[in-house]
C-alpha cells in the first residue's frame, strides 16, 4: 500500500549515506599519512557506510516484496 513512500525514504537515506562515504573518502584524501589512525578510521568508516548501503538496498527491494506477500496471506488461501 506504501510502497512507493517505503522506497522513496530509502533511496534518500541511500543518497545520505553516498554522501556520508564521499565526504569521509575526500577527508581522507587530504589528510597527511603519516599517523595511520586517521587512514585506519576512514577506512571503517567507508567500510561501514558499505554495509550500510546493503542494508538500505535489502529495505528498497526485498521489504516491500515481504510486506506484500504477508498482506495477500498464504498461497492457496
């Protein structure tokens, strides 16, 4: 019944995070490499920021399929 809002939501969290991993991966590319740690947490934080894009793709796609499936009940019925 919602599922254009459903995706909708997502795909601006999708553009959140997208800008979220591009401001980290630009931070990293000025930053001098001489300590590691600040290389060590953009690094994660990309890393993360990749998980994080399954996830919202996982919602986008596969939850509305789930929701519509529960809502029409079991097969046969």
């Amino acid at each position: 019944e919602h599922t254009l809002r459903w995706q909708g939501g997502w795909l601006f969290w999708f553009a959140v995070t997208l800008s979220f991993a591009w401001s980290y991966f630009a931070l990293g590319r000025h930053l001098k490499a001489s300590p590691p740690w600040p290389a060590l947490a953009i690094g994660l934080a990309l890393v993360a920021a990749a998980v994080d894009l399954v996830g919202v793709l996982v919602n986008m796609t596969v939850l509305p399929e789930l929701a519509q499936a529960l809502v029409a009940g079991p097969a046969g019925a």
